[in-house]
C-alpha cells in the first residue's frame, strides 16, 4: 500500500513537473469613450469610439520550455470594435499580431509571422502615443509609424536579449510577390536602459508599401482594408528619443523624419475623395513627388500619486511637400493632454484632449486641413481640436 502511494505521488509530481513547462494566457483590453470634435467638414461631432489610448484586443500568448535554455514563444492577438463587435485592422482574424517562434537565454529569440516592425519595437516607446497617450496624440497621419498605424507581414524578426541594459534588433518581411522587391520592408533598431534613463534608435525602409494585398505593409483589397498609412514607391523612417526618469517625473524628446517617395495616395486616413495631390493654388497642375515629415516631439509625464498621473506632449512638424511644380513647407503644431486615474489594478478612467494646428505654405491638396489621429474626418479649416473621455478595462 505504502509503495503504491509513493509511486502515485511520484507519477503526480513528474506530471505537475512536466505541465509547468509550459503555459497559455488569455489577455485583453477593452477601451471606450466619448469624444467630441469641433470641426469635421464644417461641423462639430459627438461620437462613441473604441480603442485609443489602447486598442481594444484579446489575445492567447504562451511558451514551451524546450530545456537547455531554449523555449518556443507564440502570440495572436486580435483587435476588434467595442462599439460594434467588428475585427478591427481592415476585418483580419488576428490583425494587430500573430507570430511563433523560438527564445535562447543567451543568443535572443527568432519570431516568424505578423509583428511590429523595429520602429514600434525600440524608438514608440519614447514618445507619447507610444508610452501613455496613443491614438490621439500621434504624429500627424502617423506618418512615422510611432502609433502602430501598420504592422508587417511575412516577417522575421530577431530580438536580442537584454545586454547589460542593451537590447537590439531586426525585421526583413518578404513580399511573397515574384517581384522580389515589391512591397517588402527592413527595419532595425536598439534602445539602452540604465535606471530612469531610456535611448532608443529606429530605421526602417519599405519598398512600394500599400501596393499589393499580400505584401510586408498591405494595401487594400476587395475583402481586407490596407495597413499602409501612405501608399508610395518608398518609405523610409529612422528616429532617435530619450526619455528620463526622475522621481515622480518622465521627460521626453523624440526626433523623428519621414520620406514618402512619390505618394498615390494616403490609404490609412483619408478617402479617395480627399485627394493629396495638388488640386488648387500655387502648385495646381503639378504632380506630388514626395512627402518628408520631421517631427520635433517633447513630452513629460507626473505620476502624483500611484493611481493618478498626467501627461502632457507638444509635436512641431515640418512638412516638405514636393510636387512637379515646385515645393512648400507647411507648419503643422500639434497638442496633447491626458489625465488617467486608476478605479484598480485592471480599471482606468481618463480624459485626453489633441489640437492641430496647420501654418505656413499652402499644399493646394487634402493635407492642408487639419486632422488629428482619431477625428471622424478632416476639418474644414486649418485647425481641429478632440476631446476624449474614457474607461479602460484590462484582463
């Protein structure tokens, strides 16, 4: 009798030993709210959104330990519409992330599928869109992918592990097109830690982004909407922020520059109606050849109290817009604030509040009217402010 209950209690521990191994989760968030917009088209705009200053998601993440150090890794992550109960990112199953791979403690971790690419991985988290703020406080169109606007498919992505406060990394995504070239995309980046010290770097080049459905950035299809933020023959992004810690006190400064080489269209905000090529002024008859955005961005956030904080972030944007007929330099000033007080350890309630506010040369096209990330639509004028109120629930 003895023998038997030794024997099942070690049959039990062996088991509970080998099912510790590895492991599943279930997570989500769900973010909801109020916004108000004073101008869209020439009319002010009471809404109920999902999904800003998180996008609302559910998602299984696991591993499998693999001994000798190594393990594999998965996550699929689908974003979907509070509001509505639709997929978000264009209908996609697992649009925001679906990936598997395998981690070594001591060389990094290789991951194949759906991902971010290195500007989201390493540089987002120095601004304020990406750290506490997101969707309303993005660049203006998103235009350096701060704010996750696309992901990458077809991705291989390396991580490595964290060296002394030092991490890097990088992602090739193919295009899986017989023209090798054609929408594929390359990104690197790197970020150093040291107390309440953060640097971090990013570059990416994509070639015709949005072209084809199937590609690295995706454009749109009969059946899916495009990732893409802008459809064009290149995209190219690199970036550097810091942010430091103090106390109860984050500060932060981001530089970031966007080359939009002979953009068809911008596919992730505005309708095919809201044309970007020149239609009136000085630059009427021209063709846009391409689009350059340098983002100045300085943000600060003070934690108060554990369960309360505030942000607050400005963004000067210097856009060059280049057309067969000459070029122009508008101005664009964009403003951000944002109060979180947590009901719990998994509940927030928060208000944010973004003005735009374009000055300078005239584009003669779409882009000379304000539109901050998130706003139903364009404003009829030059300048357009949001305000949000909001819960957020995680699990």
């Amino acid at each position: 009798m003895n023998k038997t209950i030794i024997c099942i209690a070690i049959t039990s521990a062996c088991a509970t030993s080998a099912f510790a191994q590895s492991s599943v989760s279930l997570y989500g968030v769900i973010d909801e709210g109020l916004d108000f917009t004073n101008n869209v088209g020439g009319s002010h705009v009471y809404e109920m959104t999902s999904g800003y200053a998180q996008g609302s998601r559910w998602g299984l993440k696991g591993t499998e330990d693999l001994g000798g150090g190594l393990k594999t890794v998965f996550q699929i992550e689908s974003g979907f519409n509070v509001n509505t109960g639709k997929l978000a990112q264009g209908g996609l199953g697992f649009g925001r992330q679906a990936y598997v791979g395998i981690e070594s403690e001591q060389y990094g971790t290789v991951t194949f599928g759906r991902q971010y690419d290195s500007v989201v991985d390493y540089l987002a988290l120095t601004t304020a869109s990406g750290n506490w703020g997101g969707y309303l406080l993005s660049h203006p169109f998103d235009n350096d992918n701060t704010d996750n606007t696309f992901r990458v498919n077809n991705t291989v992505k390396y991580a490595s592990p964290d060296i002394a406060g030092f991490q890097f990394g990088g992602a090739y995504s193919f295009s899986n097109s017989t023209g090798f070239a054609n929408n594929r995309q390359l990104s690197v980046g790197a970020q150093y830690t040291n107390g309440g010290l953060l640097l971090a770097a990013a570059y990416l080049n994509a070639d015709n982004p949005g072209s084809t459905s199937g590609g690295a950035i995706a454009g749109s299809s009969s059946t899916v909407a495009a990732d893409a933020n802008f459809q064009s023959e290149r995209l190219r992004i690199f970036g550097a922020g810091i942010n430091y810690t103090v106390g109860p006190a984050t500060l932060g400064f981001v530089y970031t520059n966007t080359n939009i080489s002979n953009p068809a269209a911008n596919v992730a905000y505005l309708s095919a109606q809201e044309s970007i090529q020149p239609t009136s002024g000085a630059l009427v008859g021209g063709t846009l050849t391409s689009l350059k955005y340098q983002n100045f961005e300085l943000n600060g956030k003070y934690q108060f109290t554990p369960a309360f904080f505030v942000g607050a972030q400005y963004v000067y944007t210097l856009e060059n817009y280049d057309a067969t007929t000459g070029s122009v330099k508008p101005k664009i000033h964009t403003v951000g604030l944002m109060a979180d007080y947590n009901l719990s350890k998994r509940t927030d309630v928060y208000l944010q509040g973004a003005f735009q506010k374009i000055t300078g040369d005239a584009t003669g096209s779409a882009l000379d009217q304000a539109y901050v990330p998130g706003a139903q639509d364009l404003s009829s004028s030059s300048s357009q402010i949001v305000v949000r109120a909001a819960i957020r629930h995680t699990f």
